[in-house]
C-alpha cells in the first residue's frame, strides 16, 4: 500500500517576481526544490507530496523578491 502524505503551503506574491520554495530537513540539507520560477501576482496553495521522504521535522522556505520566510513541516506516515 502506498500512503500519500502532502501538507498544503499557502502564500501571497504581490507582484510578478522569481520565487523559490525549498525544503530541507533538521540538519539543514536541502532535500527538495517545490519551486523555482517566474509567478504572477495571485493567492497560491501548492502541495509538499511528502511520500517520498522518511519520517521527520522539515522546514520549508519561500523565497521571493529579498523575502524570505520559513515554516516547520513534520511528516509522520
């Protein structure tokens, strides 16, 4: 049985603007890349399929314009 795990990110962009979401786990390595592109201005809810990555705390960072913000993910399956 395959069980798939996803946790909802959820963030504004004001403008069109170079975004990037990486993911990394609790030593700080970064073990995904959600996005890295050019996006409109516009509400955006984007999926972390997180099946394919072991049990664990991971951070997810949004990265947009000189923004930065992070959030604390935990994946139990």
């Amino acid at each position: 049985m395959i069980q798939v795990i996803m946790a909802k990110i959820k963030f504004n962009i004001p403008q069109a603007i170079k975004t990037k979401v990486l993911v990394y786990d609790i030593l700080g390595k970064e073990v995904a890349t959600v996005i890295n592109d050019m996006l409109k201005p516009g509400d955006y809810e984007i999926d972390l399929e997180a099946n394919r990555l072991p049990d664990g705390t991971y951070f997810y960072k949004l990265v947009a314009n000189g923004f930065t913000e992070t959030k604390q993910v935990v994946i139990k399956k």
